[in-house]
C-alpha cells in the first residue's frame, strides 16, 4: 500500500486531457461527450444556472457521488493487465484465484463498499487517506512529498528576501480569494464542476503523527519516535511546545536553503549546522561571473542543468524542512524558489494551481531596479522576524543523530535527472498521448513487459481524488515488436501505434469517470483488511511493484502565467525499489519538453541516463511514424 501513496503523487491536470474532437477523431468525440449522460446535462445546467461569476464553492453541491465499478468489471482488467504482462506464469494463476474471489469474499467486500457509498460522500472516503496516505510505510522524504520549481530562465531578482516576500504575498492573497470564496472554480471543458474540498487544507495543514499508526517518517525516523518526541515536546510546555504549535499551525513555511550543489549535498556527521556545500561561481551564485547563467538558469535547460535543484527540493537539507507540512516555500540564494508539497493532504494539481498564481503575480508585482519588492509600508512599520527557541529533552536530542543518518542515506540512495526533449510536432494534448506512450515503450525495451501507473483526477466526482491508470497493454507490445521487425510496413506500425494510443485513451477517460481499477482495488483490500480477510486474488494483484509512475507536471488550464513563461515542471520520488519515477512539462509550442527522471540508487534495473537516452529515442521513432497530420485528422 505503501507504493500506491508514491505512484498517486502526481495526478495530471484536469485539462491534461484531449479537448475535443481529440488528437485521433475516430477515438471518440472528448471527454465531455463521452461522459455519463447525467455528467452532460450537469454540464449543460452548469452553463445555464451557474452565472456569470461563479465561486470556488458554489458547485459543489451539484457534484454527483464517485460511482462504485461493478466488481466483475474490475476483477476482469485487473486480470487482463497482469496477463498481458506475464501469460505463461503469473498471469495462468489468476483466473483461478479470481473465481475463487467472486465465488468467495469479493460479493461481501463489494456490498461493503456499496454501503459506505450509499452513508458517505464516497465510497473512498476516509479509506484512501487513512489506509494507504496516512498509514504510508516509508519516510516522508521519499514516499509522501513531490516538488513543483520556478519558471525557466533566470528569476526576476537575485535577493531571496525579496522573492521570498513577493511570492509569500500572493500564497497569502490566493488564501484570501479562497476565504472570500471569490477564487473562480475549477471547469473541465469551461462546464463540468470539479470537486473543490482539496483547497480548504491547501493552508495550515499539518500531518499529526500517532503512536497506533503504522511507520512512515519524519526526517527519516519511523513515525511513532516522532510521535513520542512530539508528545515530549507538548507536555513539557516552554518555548518548544509554543514553537511546534506554530509551525504546525502556519499557513506555510519558508526554507531559506543553501545553495544546491553537484556533489552529494549530505552534510558532515559532525556539522552542527548542515549544509549543502560551499556555493560553486557557476551555481547559485546570485551574480553570475563571465557572463554565464548558472546551469539552473539556461532556458531551454541542457540535460542535467537542474538536477541539483530539483534534488535539493525534493529532500532538501533535513535542518530546514518540516516534511509534515502541506507547502514549504523553498528560495535559494540566487533567488531562484520552488515548492515543496506533502501528498496527503490534496492533490497535485490543487498545488499546481496555487503555485501557478503565485509565479504569476510575482512577475505582476514586479521589482525595482536594485530587486527590491515595490510598494510601500503603508503607513506601518514591519515587525521584525522572531526567531523559534527549542528547548529539546534528553530523549529527544538523543534521536536527532541517528535521524541525520536515515535521512542522509536517503539523499544518498536518489537519483534524479532532467533531461529536455524536442517535442513532436502537434498540440500539447498529442505530445503528452506521444510521450506517454514512449516512456512505457522505453520501459519495455529496457526490461520487457512490466507494470506501469498513471494518476488520473477524478474530481468531477464528490470528494474524488485521483485513480490510477495501467499501461503497457497487448497493442503496445504489438508495436514494440513491429518497430523491432524490419519487414513490417509502415501502415501497420501506423495502425497499431494509432491502436496503442486509443487504449491508453480508453484508460485515461475510463478512470477519469469513476470506472478506473486502482482505487477499487485498494478499497477492497482496505475493507478486507479491516474484515480481517486476506484473499490471495487481491493480495497477488496488489503486490506486482509498478516499474514506472508518470504523470505531466500539474499546470492550471489555461495557464496563468503568459507566454512564453512557463516552470520548469516537477518531480517525485519512484514507486519502488527498482522503478522510475517521471513527471514532464511543456511541448506543445511551449518549448521542449522537459521530463524529471527518479529513480534509487544502486538498484541494478534502473539508471536515468540510460533511460533518458531510451525514452528520447522512443519518442524519435513514434514522431516519425507516419504524417503527424494524418494521425492528427488534419489538424496542427
């Protein structure tokens, strides 16, 4: 369960879709009009009663419930998709062990679930973010955060006081509009309501560890040491329980890091105040010698330019971060900022959208010539910062060393790389069906057939969150053979590419419309779990590792930033052991595209570089394929 807390990291944008008619025409006629019919006369009620300015809130109530899949349904992809992986071994065994669920504890799981349905908002409710968010197995550093970084290019100042006041101003002006209801809702298509609950914890969120849960981590120590040591804090009162109650209680922190290096940016065991390293000339220096950017501020990027600050955001120094919050701002000393998003809480496009805002409005505010914020004190002086006093027990200081030595294995143990891509000619929606579709191409060359996941937002529904997509089905396997064989034709490799993507298509809207496989089938287990059940069907289905999560970075549509700014993407950490992690951005007219490569270390099955190359060459072979015109149905 843990992996599945990792993999739901990134759920795409709710316009990372095709808009209609979509990039193949014959696939079917978009979203909208593929929906439920109950969805498109939502729609259309929408566009009649909702006014002219609607507020964040205002659909809510008109949101129908997340439907509950037929578990037949169900039981038959989920069996479909590991044969198709493995046909001859672990795919023979699961017809049997599927029967014996359908005939056995599966109708009771189901009738369960009916339930909760029919009493809650959602069938999921409270089973997704308990079970599998908050009961996460592994630290927060690598299992329950992801990034988002700053726009391309060098940033509007070099003073990180001002950037970080800029950028604070307008997180504080968005959760204003929020508190006003003012913010304009989030439309799929310019009519569908999407659920909105996820922005009333973007703000002061705080994860409250529990001795009864099970572990996942603070700074790398299992979560029930941090909880007795957060327990110490509150009961001993003084200055550290007030600055705990603080931080837990502050709409957002903001981490003033160190320059990220290119080394290992682990501090020294006996740094008593860690660092990331002496800042290079070339990197993060706020002003650059010999006329060069530093290599976090080409635009376009070169391949590997912003691995170090894309490694410094995901895990950060352990001195700095409080990974149980929702948002940590993250500036640098070049003035360069990026976020830092613990998952439970909401969902990436949630963050996405508030992140987007405020690079907005920090270019809209603007800066004066020696990089200041502009504006005034309006007739008030600022108060000065007070700085937080710990008075830390015995037990708890005593767990501070062995807690910089799991986190500093974790920094160790994580590989992460940007590349920057050509993309093919055509739309964004094309590009992100194309580079999809290369990504678990690349996967099976490297490794043959394995299983891959894709988070898809379901907030069209109730309370709805994010399901999860499976790749690598018979038609891109067919095409990876073709592309091998030399003899086959053109035609049918165009054929069977257009058959590949219409599958990949049919997944993205099945999940999207409360039909996906992953969520049920955790719910299930959930449910039998807490019916002491342990059916093997659900316990051989839930235990294949995922070789591979992507997702696009989170972006508002349309975006607020105008053209041609556009971030530089985000990242999360891999699903397992031995898998990738990837999110990309861009494409499209947008420039290159960008794609954040994660994976661990010392794994023998993985190395970003070397997928990297295999991706871009996948990516080549699929753009060539065939007029892009022709698959496009004339347009682009």
């Amino acid at each position: 369960m843990a992996e599945a807390a990792v993999v739901g990291a990134f759920g795409g944008s709710l316009g990372g879709l095709p808009p209609e008619p979509g990039p193949l025409k014959h696939l079917g006629r978009g979203i909208l009009n593929s929906a439920p019919r109950r969805l498109r006369r939502l729609g259309a009620l929408v566009r009649m009663f909702a006014g002219r300015r609607p507020g964040l809130r205002s659909l809510q109530g008109a949101l129908p419930a997340l439907p509950l899949p037929p578990l037949r349904d169900t039981v038959s992809k989920a069996v479909e998709s590991l044969q198709t992986l493995d046909p001859g071994g672990m795919g023979s065994e699961l017809p049997p062990l599927a029967r014996s669920f359908l005939g056995g504890p599966g109708p009771q799981i189901q009738r369960w679930l009916s339930l909760r349905g029919w009493a809650l908002p959602s069938y999921l409710s409270e089973l997704w973010e308990q079970q599998l968010h908050l009961g996460a197995r592994g630290p927060l550093p690598s299992t329950g955060s992801y990034y988002l970084m700053d726009v391309l290019g060098p940033p509007p100042s070099r003073l990180p006081a001002a950037r970080a006041a800029n950028v604070a101003f307008a997180f504080l002006s968005f959760r204003s509009l929020l508190r006003k209801g003012t913010l304009p809702p989030v439309l799929l298509q310019g009519s569908l309501p999407t659920c909105s609950a996820q922005y009333e914890r973007l703000f002061g969120t705080a994860r409250i560890p529990g001795e009864s849960r099970v572990p996942d981590s603070f700074f790398g120590v299992p979560r029930p040491p941090w909880a007795r040591a957060r327990a110490l804090l509150l009961q001993g009162g003084g200055p550290s329980s007030a600055a705990l109650r603080l931080l837990e209680a502050a709409p957002f922190v903001v981490a003033f890091d160190p320059s990220p290096t290119r080394g290992d940016p682990s501090p020294t065991r006996g740094d008593p105040s860690p660092s990331h390293g002496d800042p290079s000339p070339t990197h993060g220096d706020p002003s650059p010698q010999n006329g060069a950017p530093p290599p976090e501020e080409r635009d376009p990027p070169r391949d590997g330019d912003l691995d170090a600050e894309a490694k410094a955001l995901l895990l950060g120094p352990p001195h700095n971060r409080w990974f149980d919050k929702s948002l940590t701002l993250v500036v640098f000393p070049s003035g360069r900022v990026g976020l830092s998003v613990e998952l439970s809480w909401g969902d990436p496009p949630v963050a996405g959208h508030l992140w987007e805002f405020a690079l907005a409005m920090d270019r809209s505010l603007g800066y004066d010539q020696r990089g200041n914020c502009r504006g005034g004190s309006r007739g008030r002086s600022a108060e000065p910062p007070q700085e937080l006093q710990w008075n830390l027990p015995p037990q708890v200081s005593e767990a501070l060393p062995q807690a910089r030595l799991q986190f500093q294995a974790l920094l160790r143990g994580l590989q992460l790389h940007v590349v920057s891509l050509e993309p093919p000619p055509g739309p964004p929606e094309f590009t992100q069906e194309l580079l999809g579709l290369a990504l678990e191409l690349a996967l099976v060359r490297e490794r043959g057939p394995a299983l891959t996941y894709e988070p898809i937002p379901t907030r069209l529904f109730l309370e709805g969150r994010a399901d999860g997509a499976r790749g690598v089905g018979r038609p891109l396997l067919e095409l990876e053979r073709a592309l091998r064989d030399p003899e086959t034709p053109r035609g049918r490799r165009r054929a069977l590419l257009e058959a590949a993507l219409a599958q990949a298509r049919a997944r993205r809207r099945a999940a999207m419309m409360g039909a996906g496989l992953e969520r049920h089938l955790q719910a299930m287990a959930a449910v039998a779990n807490q019916m002491r059940l342990r059916p093997p069907f659900l316990a051989e289905v839930l235990r294949q590792p995922w070789a591979l999560a992507f997702s696009p970075a989170p972006r508002p549509h349309p975006p607020l930033l105008p053209h041609p700014l556009q971030p530089a993407g985000g990242g999360f950490n891999p699903p397992h052991q031995d898998g990738y992690g990837v999110s990309f951005t861009g494409g499209g007219g947008a420039g290159p595209v960008l794609v954040h490569i994660s994976c661990r270390e010392g794994s023998p099955k993985t190395d970003p570089r070397l997928f990297s190359q295999r991706l871009r060459a996948a990516l080549g072979e699929l753009g060539e394929l065939g007029e892009l015109g022709q698959l496009l149905g004339g347009e682009g």
